[in-house]
C-alpha cells in the first residue's frame, strides 16, 4: 500500500506541475510573470505551491491514522467491534510514529525531484501530448523504484537494497519500505537522506537552467539534444 500511495502521488501531483507550466507556456502567462519574476522563482513556486497541496494531503491521511489508533478502543467499541465483556474482537494496524515521520520526509523530496524534472519537460512542451511523449524517462525511474521497492521484500538489507537506498530516483520508493520490514539505523538513514538532498540539489540545477530556456520556446518542440544544449548555456 505504501509503494502504491507514493506512486500515485508522485506521478499525480509531478503531472499537476508539467501541465501547469504547460498552460501557463500555451496562454503567455509566462512573457507577463517572467517580468517580475525570475525562471528558477517561478519554476520553485510551482512546485513548492502542488508539493504542499500533496503535503497537506497525505499529513491529513497520517493525521487521521494516528488518531484512529489512539482512539481505536473507543471507535471499534462504537462501531460494535467490541465483546460483551469489553474485550476488543477487531483491532486497527498499529504503526511507528517514526515511519510516517520516514515515510513524509522522502515523499517530499521525491516529489520536489520529480516535479522539478516534470517543469522542465513541460517549459519543453507546447501541448500535452508533447509532454506525454517526453516524459518516458520520468516514468522509466518511477516504474524503476515500483520495482526495486518489491524486489526487496524479501530481504530489507541485502547489499541491493542498500544500493538501492542511495540512488535518488529510487530512494523515495526504497527507504520508507526497508523501514517499514526492518528498522534502518539512524547513521544509516542519514546517509540516505544527504544522498537524496544531493541528488535533489542537482536535480534542480539541472532543471532550472532548461526550464530558463524552455519556457520561452515557441514553435516545434524540443529535443533532448537541445535540452543537453540548454544545459550547457551560460
């Protein structure tokens, strides 16, 4: 369930931010904000604005859960879950504070890397099904980390599953599921998450020097040889 949730998430919320961008490129909007605003500020902005919509939304899903556990006696007994002698016949999953704590913290930067490459293949687009066509290695790295997160089920801390903790794209999928088979030590998560900031960092590099470039482009739609070209412009 949770490699599902962060799954939908990540590709819901990411595609919120490629059309967005998308529509704002389309209507001109951009020509009037790119005057007040800097690319990296706007680019920011948007996925600063969807990643706390997403935020708030799952905080609420966690919320709500931590709730129904500590008060689980009483809404089970309301609900008829209880024995004649009180006993409780049905009981609610119970779940570490500190995995919804590891488990929001790699959904948000998953979400700020992916969305931040998102923008940047939608300030390349001028339509949708442009951009449905460019995003294929967004969806090659997700389906990557749909995968890895299952393949260690079986065995949470196998030389795979560690490796796989410290790729990026992969890490927000990894992480929270190792966590939740097995506890990962402190130093440990720790390593994961810098290797996830620094991943992230680079991320946005990246996509704010094309989204700078690509969201002024008009006419026939980027390639990936430009994208490469757009990095490397000063």
């Amino acid at each position: 369930a949770m490699v599902i949730i962060l799954y939908m998430a990540l590709v819901l919320y990411g595609t919120q931010v490629m059309t967005s961008v998308i529509e704002e490129k389309a209507n001109r909007i951009v020509e009037v904000l790119v005057s007040s605003l800097t690319p990296f500020q706007m680019m920011l902005g948007k996925v600063i604005g969807v990643g706390l919509v997403g935020s708030t939304q799952l905080g609420i899903w966690a919320g709500a859960f931590l709730l129904l556990q500590k008060y689980q006696s009483t809404i089970l007994g309301a609900f008829g879950a209880a024995g004649g002698d009180g006993a409780i016949t049905a009981v609610l999953p119970s779940t570490d504070p500190m995995l919804l704590v590891v488990f929001l913290v790699f959904f948000v930067l998953g979400f700020l890397f992916y969305s931040s490459a998102y923008a940047a293949i939608g300030s390349m687009c001028n339509t949708v099904q442009e951009a449905q066509q460019l995003q294929s290695p967004i969806m090659v790295m997700t389906i990557a980390g749909w995968f890895s997160a299952f393949a260690l089920l079986r065995d949470p801390t196998s030389s795979f599953a560690r490796v796989a903790s410290l790729i990026p794209p992969i890490a927000p999928f990894v992480v929270p599921v190792r966590y939740s088979i097995s506890r990962i030590p402190l130093p440990e998560l720790g390593l994961y998450l810098a290797t996830m900031i620094i991943g992230l960092l680079v991320m946005v590099w990246v996509t704010a020097r094309v989204y700078r470039v690509g969201i002024l482009m008009y006419g026939k739609r980027a390639s990936f040889r430009d994208l490469f070209r757009w990095i490397r412009a000063t």
